[in-house]
C-alpha cells in the first residue's frame, strides 16, 4: 500500500495535467465529466478510508494479542494443576481404589494431550505477532512424571483381575504353566517398575507399588504354579 498509493497518485495528477489540454480543444459530455470528477476526486475520498482501515486493524491486533496472552495464562495455571495432580499420584496406595487411579491417570493423558494441542497453535500465534515463542517444558516434563504412574496403576489393576481369576475361578481349568509365565511376567514388570521409581522419585514411597511387589513375591515363593500342577496331576 504503501508504494501503490503514490504511485497512483502520481498517475491521477499526470491524468489531471492532460485533462487540463483536453479542456482547451474538446468538449466533453456530462457523463465524460463526471467521470473524470471522480478519477480526480479518488485520493481525497480514499485516504479516509485507509485510515479506518488502519484502525480497525489495529484495534483488531490489540484484541488479538489480550486473547493470546489469556490462552498463554491458562496454559500455564493447567500445567500447574497437571503437575500437583501428579504428584499426588504418589499417594495413592489404597488397592480398591485402582481402577479409579486408572481413570485419574487416563484424565491427566487426556489433558496432556489437549494441552499439547493448545501449546502448538499457541505458538503459532506467537509466531504471527512476532513474540518469542513460548516453550512450556514443563508439558514434557509432566508427561514423564506421569509415565511411571500410568504402568504401575494399570499393572497392578490387571494384576487384580488376574489374581482374582486364579483365586476365585475354576482353579482345576488353570493351565500351571501359563499361571507360572503369567507371575514370571508380572514379576519382570514390577522389577522395571521399582527401578524406574528408584530413579525418579528420590526415595519416596509409593503404597501400591510395594504392595503389587509383595503380592506377586509371595505368589512366586509360595509356588502357586506348582500347587496347580500338583492339583491337576
């Protein structure tokens, strides 16, 4: 605009200085004048309008920016919920409860990931205004914390329903073999797991966790497989 408009500028004014010549040897018509009237007339008529325009886009970028550093704000206050949401993950040892701590830890995946879609086009944003993009570590950080959490409540969840299987079914339909590779797995499971709150947690006790590795040592000492196959035998 800023290149177009005198240019045309400069055009209308040559257009002007011809007109002038043209008065002196021809006669123009009504309409022939009126149009020239308003060829003539075109900058004084549109310069007002830019200057509208130029107003409006401002007005509009101003209410922008407020709307981006809002969503920013609330960005950072969810982060922040998310992180003391799962850091209480780390007290939650009660074992009737583990379905809903499932549950909990599928919410705070599901929030991540809305977050994670809120961050991108908020960086986008930020990139149209020319900010400096915001980086929000603290999503990945939240979603590692998290991890953890995610295995040892599912785990021990389907360790439960496997246990109850066993305890409760029809013990002379268990297979011994697959009984003894179903605790061999979960075993290896629970191993991986407390390694990997050995490292992150920093000594901190999780109830659930100690209780599966109890539970499952006790089913590995007391050689409940062997018990089913002195059974079926």
């Amino acid at each position: 605009t800023t290149e177009t408009i005198p240019k045309l500028q400069k055009n209308i004014s040559e257009a002007a200085k011809r007109l002038h010549f043209l008065l002196d040897h021809y006669i123009f018509t009504e309409e022939e004048i009126a149009l020239n009237r308003t060829t003539l007339n075109w900058p004084c008529k549109i310069a007002p309008i830019f200057e509208s325009n130029d107003e409006i886009v401002a007005e509009a970028k101003k209410q922008g920016e407020t709307h981006l550093g809002d969503r920013r704000e609330k960005v950072m206050l969810d982060l922040n919920k998310l992180m003391v949401k799962v850091e209480e993950f780390n007290d939650c040892g009660d074992m009737d409860m583990m379905q809903q701590y499932v549950k909990d830890v599928m919410q705070v995946q599901k929030k991540i990931n809305e977050l994670t879609g809120e961050i991108e086009f908020i960086n986008k944003e930020e990139e149209l205004f020319q900010w400096e993009i915001s980086n929000y570590c603290e999503i990945d950080q939240i979603a590692t914390a998290l991890e953890p959490y995610q295995k040892l409540f599912s785990t021990v969840l389907k360790w439960q329903r496997t246990e109850k299987k066993w305890m409760d079914g029809a013990f002379l339909e268990l297979d011994p073999e697959d009984v003894e590779g179903a605790v061999e797995e979960f075993w290896q499971e629970v191993y991986k797991i407390t390694k990997t709150f050995a490292k992150g947690t920093k000594g901190k006790k999780t109830e659930s966790k100690d209780k599966l590795t109890a539970t499952t040592r006790r089913h590995r000492r007391t050689g409940l497989p062997s018990v089913c196959l002195r059974s079926l035998g």
